[in-house]
C-alpha cells in the first residue's frame, strides 16, 4: 500500500519508508516450511511406519514397482497420495509389512516366511544380475546404504557416501576369498539404523508447541543381509513377528549363529525367511540439516574448474565481439560519415562505395522474411516460453523451494511455468509474424500451443506405451494423462491465443531501413561460412562451457541421485546463454561480410546447434555407462 501511495518523484522517502516498515515487522515474521516437508515430532514408543517405492537399476531406465517381486505383503496395501509430479516420475509409494517403534530396538524380527517357484526364484535372479536396488522412505527420507572411500591426494581422510535403496542381491563369493562365482545370493535380512534427535524448539521455531516432547528422525540407512535362515521344528504362524530362529542368538542381540547365505536356486525354487532388525542410534544432526548427507558435495572443485573454463571461452568471444565493435565498425562508419571532403574526394569515395562488398551492400534486404517465417516465428515464441520457464525453475531451486524433500516439486513446477508462459510465447509469436506480415494470426497461435508440446507428447506417450508393455511403474496411468491434456488444452492454449491477440493488437515493429522490392543476388559462400559448418562451430563452442555441468546432470538422471547444485547450475546456464548470443553475432557478421543476408534462420540454428550436442552427448553417455 505505500508503494502504490508514493509517487516517482520521491523515490528517497518511498525507500525510507519501505524499510523503516520491514523493520517494523521483522520481529513479527516467522519462518514457514513447504508442505509436506514441515517436522513431525515422534514420542517415545510411537509407531514408525516404513514406506516401500520402487526397484531401480542404473544398468536399465525401466523401473518397478516393489511389490511387482514376490516380497512380503501386509494384509492390506495402502497407496499414498502423490502429486503430479511423482505420477510423471513413477515414485509410487505403499505401505509395508515393515514395523518399528520409536527407540525400540529389536533383532531378528520375522517379517513372513515365503515358498518360491523356480520361476519366482529365476525373477529374483534377474533383478540381481542387473543391479536392481530397493527404496524405501521413513518420515520422508529416502533409505540409504553407507559406503566410505578414501581420495588419491588424501588416503588418511576417508569420506562417507550414502547410495540410495539397497541392493536386492549380489554375486555369491567363494568362502575364505574374494572370487565371485555364477551364484547369486538374495538380501533377506535388513538391519535397519534409525538416528533421531530430541526436539529443540530452537530448530523449528513456530513449528513446535513450547514445551513439547518428542524426537525428530533425522537419518535412515540399512545394511543387506543374506542369511538362510533355520527354526525349530515346524513353522509357527502365529508367533509371527516374533518367531525363534535357530540362525539367531536367543535372545536376539543382533549375532547370528554359524549359517550359509541364501542363494537363489532358479531351478528347484525354495523357501526363504525373511527378517530385520530395528536399532535406533541419537544422532547431533538437527531436523533441518537431516537432508545433508545426501546433498553433499565431494568434487566442488571440479565445478569451479568447469565454471573457469566456461568463462574462459567466453571472454574468448567478447574480446572478438568487442573487436568487431570497436574496431572494424567504428572504421567503417568514420570513412562514410565523413564531411570534410573536397568534390573530387567525395567523386571518389562515391566510386569507391560502388564497388565496395561486405555487409553495407545488404542493408535493403537484412530485414527480408526468410522462407517458412511462420514456423520462425512459432519457434521463437516457444523459445522464450522454455527460457523463461527455465530462469523460473532455476530461481525457485537456488532458493531452495524445489528441495528433494518436497517429493515431485521440481517436476511438477516445470510444468506449471512452463503452461503459465505461453502469455508471452504468444504474444513473441504474434509480434513476430505480423512483421512477416503472416496473413492468418490464428494459426500461428496454434502452431505455437500444438507444435513443441504435441512432439513432446507424441515421445512421452510413446515411451509410456512401452513402459507399460514391460509393466514398469514408470508408466503413467490414464488419470494423469488426462490431467496432462486438460493444462495442455484449457490452461496453455487459451493463454497462448491471448497473448496472441494482445501481439497483433500492437503496432508493427519499426526497422530503420526498408526492404528492396527485389531480392539481391548471393555469391559463392566459402565452405567454413555455410550452414553447417556454422552449426558445428556454434553448438561446439557452447557445449564446450557446459559439458562439464551437463556430466553431472546426466549421473544424477542415470544413476538415481540427488541432483541440488542449482547455484553452479544457474551460473553454467547464463555463460551459456551469453556465449550463445556472441558466437551468434560474430558468426552473423561474418555472413554480412559475405553479402548473405540470410540471417534470421542462422542465427536461430547457430544457437539451437548446442541442443544437438547435448542429445548426441546424452546418448553416448548412457551407452557408455550401460
């Protein structure tokens, strides 16, 4: 309200007073945290409920649901809810047979004891061989499996590494050595370890009543055992989960008697007992630093030196641009703005400018439309509706509203930036076509709303299709698709033709010169100023200041990681964005030089050229690590 009161020409007090009212009310504000990430306290014998998801692999991009494996089941299996983007995603979550309660500690608990048919068994052997692992979630956190390594430079230093899920099995080793055989063994027994700390109101201040008891998880790891399991004369039922094992220490104290690994038979089947035990460990990590351990970063450095390396490319290519500028410009237009000429010099430099070639000779026809300026057009507009999607996205991550706690965000505001800017990809389209004087407005605002999403679509309902075909959970069910449909055509499309009309309601763009009725005639290009060899000079010099960055976006996709480097992220991107525009101008002014005025659709390929390369490089990077 005092904004809209003070007027322009007293910015000093307008600025006072904005701040002598934040300091007003800063004792007032209170933090807030995003839904579904807020703290829940649990007391001291509580129950504690574990979560099943999925079962990954970074040998393969098809994932599954966990209970598409013969594991045990409780009697009823619930889904949770999940948002828009964990449907895209297929983190599908249920409810387990897993029981626990808070600081409890409790050993060889029988989960359920399970017959296999060979076939079964040959299913688990599958998984195994290709590395799939198990995730799971308590209190929103993801289960891990901690592994410690030590750095070259540093072999006294070891650092601790969470790899998410646990593996399903693994290969059988020979006993008293290390050499794996053609056996594989099945992890039945889990040995849970759950940190907690008591609550501090200090940590979440507003979100905890003043005086209450209780503690916060605060990290959740598991380590895979494969234990065949023996009991006492016949199966119990009814002591389930608390059935005496005689591969267990009585009571259970977390040892085991003497006993072989449970091995996959695929050829006779067999009967497996699975179990886990539950210990609970006080942990000094606070709720809100809990996600720390797998957001750490261990090679900073090497984004650092990515970061150099981009700048040093791009300082490459304002030095050329400043060069042209400064230099051949500011020549160029001192020799032809000169007045104080005799006639018989002036007689000459008029002769002169006749036979002169370069990018003088084409002001009349820069300004021409190329062929196919409507799909220019359309492109243009998506264009700036994925850039500023992405700027959106990228701000919004930077300041930690799309943490990995809050399950689905990141994908899920995409989308929703992504539909709400086609306000301005249709106006940019609009404003673009009418200066290519397009004679119908209307499809150019249904090109823009049908073409790029459409394509996109066409590949992600393919993909679904096989998804489906190979039951993994990764496909999408036909509720989302619809809803995929209705903000597709009754949010994105309307905004677009909106913007569309406000576009053609302005004024033609205004150019300085006018375009030649006649088109002019181009020469011979030189090889290394065609088409393509400006789209491989282009896109490489772009990739070259983010391949770097682009190797750990594509680990993260392949390998199932957290990916939370958004800062690197945003700065990566806008060198990026700066090296595309100067590498486009200077290789725009070398075709002016060459009297090719055919500009509009270079200087967008010249620039779109380095998506190809992170495609090509996404590809090989797959096949490569598979």
């Amino acid at each position: 309200r005092l904004r809209d009161t003070m007027t322009v020409s007293r910015p000093v007090l307008a600025g006072a007073a904005c701040l002598l009212l934040a300091i007003s009310v800063l004792p007032l504000a209170q933090a807030f945290y995003l839904p579904g990430v807020a703290p829940r306290t649990f007391k001291d014998g509580e129950s504690v409920n574990m979560k099943v998801q999925t079962l990954v692999s970074t040998e393969t991009p098809l994932q599954f649901d966990y209970y598409q494996l013969p594991f045990c089941k409780p009697k009823k299996v619930h889904d949770l809810p999940e948002n828009l983007g964990e449907a895209l995603a297929g983190e599908k979550a249920h409810t387990s047979a897993f029981k626990a309660l808070m600081k409890v500690d409790e050993y060889c608990k029988t989960l359920c004891r399970m017959k296999y048919t060979p076939q079964q068994m040959e299913e688990f052997q599958d998984f195994a061989i290709l590395e799939y692992r198990v995730n799971m979630r308590l209190d929103n956190l993801p289960i891990s499996e901690m592994a410690s390594y030590a750095l070259e430079a540093k072999p006294d230093k070891k650092i601790e590494i969470y790899n998410l899920g646990y593996p399903i099995g693994g290969k059988l080793a020979e006993e008293g050595s290390k050499k794996e055989t053609d056996s594989y063994v099945l992890n039945n027994h889990l040995r849970f370890k759950i940190k907690y700390h008591p609550v501090d109101n200090s940590d979440v201040t507003g979100m905890t009543e003043e005086g209450e008891e209780g503690n916060y998880i605060v990290g959740f790891t598991v380590i895979p055992l494969s234990i065949k399991h023996t009991y006492y004369g016949k199966w119990n039922q009814t002591a389930v989960p608390y059935v005496k094992l005689s591969t267990c220490t009585q009571p259970p104290t977390g040892h085991f008697e003497r006993h072989q690994p449970q091995v996959i038979d695929p050829a006779e089947g067999g009967e497996v007992v699975w179990t886990y035990d539950i210990t609970w460990e006080m942990s000094e990590v606070k709720w809100a630093s809990r996600w720390d351990v797998y957001l750490q970063m261990t090679d900073d450095n090497i984004h650092w030196f990515s970061i150099v390396n981009s700048l040093v490319i791009l300082t490459f290519l304002t030095g050329i641009v400043g060069l042209i500028m400064t230099r051949i410009l500011r020549k160029d237009f001192a020799r032809y703005n000169e007045v104080a000429l005799s006639e018989e010099d002036r007689a000459e430099q008029n002769r002169e400018m006749r036979e002169e070639t370069g990018w003088k000779l084409v002001y009349g026809d820069v300004f021409r439309a190329p062929p196919m300026a409507r799909v220019l057009a359309v492109y243009v507009g998506t264009g700036l509706q994925l850039s500023v999607m992405t700027v959106l996205t990228l701000v919004f991550a930077t300041l930690g509203f799309l943490s990995p706690s809050n399950r689905g965000a990141l994908l899920s505001s995409v989308l929703v930036f992504f539909v709400l800017m086609g306000l301005p990809a249709g106006y940019t389209s609009a404003r673009l076509a009418k200066f290519f004087k397009d004679e119908n407005p209307y499809r150019t605002a249904l090109l823009t709303g049908t073409l790029f999403p459409g394509v996109c679509f066409a590949v992600f309902f393919w993909v679904n299709i096989v998804a489906w075909s190979k039951q993994s959970s990764s496909a999408v069910p036909f509720g989302t698709l619809v809803v995929l449909c209705l903000l597709w055509f009754c949010v994105s499309l309307p905004l677009i033709f909106f913007g569309a009309f406000l576009g053609y309601k302005k004024e033609t763009m205004a150019v300085p010169v006018q375009t030649n009725p006649i088109p002019r005639q181009i020469p011979q290009q030189i090889w290394y100023l065609q088409l393509p060899s400006s789209l491989i000079i282009g896109g490489l010099l772009s990739f070259g200041a983010v391949f770097v960055e682009m190797f750990f976006i594509i680990s993260s996709i392949w390998q199932h990681r957290f990916y939370y480097m958004f800062g690197f992220l945003a700065l990566v991107f806008l060198i990026l964005v700066v090296t595309c525009a100067e590498i486009t101008i200077v290789l725009a002014y070398l075709h002016l030089c060459t009297e090719d005025y055919r500009w509009w659709w270079r200087a967008f390929l010249t620039s779109g050229s380095v998506a190809g390369y992170m495609f090509f490089y996404g590809g090989d990077h797959y096949f490569s690590r598979a």
